[in-house]
C-alpha cells in the first residue's frame, strides 16, 4: 500500500511476491519440490502479471508427482495467458499422458500458430495424429517439421516411420538416410534403415547397417540375431 502511495497510485510489484519468489528459489535448491510449488502458488496470486512463475508452478508440481494439481494450475494460469507456448505445451503434454489425444492436439496447434518455428509441437502433433489413427495427416505434419527445422534429424526419422506403414519402402529409406546423414548414431534410425534394406532385398546393404549397429551396441542380441539370419550372411572374423 506504501509503495502504491509512493508511486502515485501506479501499479507496483508486491514485495512479498519477490519474498515468495526467493523462498521458492531456495526450496528448489534443497529439492524440497512441493513447497516450492507452495510459493511460487503465492507468487502467482500475488503477482498474476508473471508468467515464468506461473510455469515454475506447474513445473514443481510435476516435480512433485502432483500431474493433476499440476494440469489444473495450468488450465488457471492459460486464462491469463492463453498464447503462451510453454504454458500449452505443458498442457497437451499432460492431456497426452492421460490418453485425451484430441484436446492434447488443440494446444499444440495453438503453439503452432503463435510460433510456426516450433518444431517440437510439429513433431507432436505427428504423434498424436498416429494415435488417432490418421496417418495421412501425420505424413504432412511431419514433412511441415522438416520444413521448419531441416536440420533436425526427427522429421526425417517420424517421416520414414509413417512412409513405412503406407509400405513405401524407397522413400522411407530416403528419410532413414537423410536422418542418418544429421546424426549417424541414432540407433533405432539405423534399425529401421537395416530392415527397410531387407525388405528390398539388398541384403550387403542391410548388413552393413547391422554391421554399424554392432559398434554401436557390441552386446546387442537381436542385432546379432538378425545379421545371422540374412541369407547368403558369412560370420566377419
């Protein structure tokens, strides 16, 4: 009330917010999660204006093992800020989790429209299109990730998964490639791009892929089964 007097009836900060805010700092350093979310609840009532605290809330709450709490601070804190891609994304992870696919895909389209660059809620929206039996729309999802973020080896990577299910094997391969050519040592890529090879009959090209995963992963037991089961396969020394 002081500092409102002071100021000339313009808006000032609680002080006690900051308080609330430092204490919280501390409970986080001490891993004491849940009564970090007890203050930073405090920040937010005291301060409605800051959405880092608002995502902090949610944060340690998840921390916490409280999803729910968490999901409902949430849906709070987006009627404040509905346009924050943090908030929404926390919030389609959550609904994601729980199996509520549709409303999950809402908020990452939201995220998609107030930050087109977001290659992560691209990649999602892939994903819960899969679980909702829409393959087509997650093939254009997908080819819109890589697009976005063309250096980003998971669009390639979702991109072949789906072109396999469609059964076609060349493009998928193609992806797998492309994929690979970011980041060699993504394993299950690798797997894929072995298998795809098979399927196309070039069994020196798949086992050269399977070949590579043995360096990867020496001890790997289905690798070794499967470069053991190609046809025409000789043992190397």
């Amino acid at each position: 009330d002081k500092l409102v007097q002071k100021q000339d009836g313009r808006a000032a900060r609680d002080p006690r917010a900051y308080y609330h805010y430092l204490m919280a700092l501390r409970e986080v350093r001490l891993h004491q999660f849940e009564k970090a979310a007890e203050h930073f609840r405090e920040v937010v009532e005291l301060d409605t204006t800051n959405s880092p605290s608002h995502r902090q809330l949610a944060m340690n709450l998840l921390r916490a093992g409280k999803v729910n709490e968490a999901h409902r601070s949430l849906e709070k804190s987006l009627h404040h800020f509905p346009d924050d891609t943090e908030l929404n994304m926390m919030v389609a992870d959550i609904l994601v989790g729980h199996k509520e696919y549709k409303r999950a895909l809402t908020h990452y389209q939201r995220v998609s429209q107030v930050d087109p660059t977001s290659s992560r809620s691209y990649l999602l929206q892939g994903t819960v299109y899969e679980h909702l039996n829409q393959p087509d729309l997650a093939l254009d999802i997908y080819k819109k990730m890589t697009q976005v973020e063309p250096k980003n080896p998971l669009g390639y990577h979702y991109l072949a998964r789906t072109d396999i299910l469609y059964g076609r094997l060349q493009e998928a391969r193609g992806h797998l490639e492309q994929a690979l050519e970011l980041r060699p040592n993504l394993q299950q890529t690798r797997e894929y791009l072995a298998w795809v090879w098979e399927k196309l009959g070039n069994v020196e090209e798949a086992a050269k892929e399977y070949n590579i995963l043995l360096k990867l992963d020496p001890f790997n037991k289905k690798i070794h089964e499967n470069l053991a089961a190609l046809p025409t396969f000789a043992m190397p020394v």
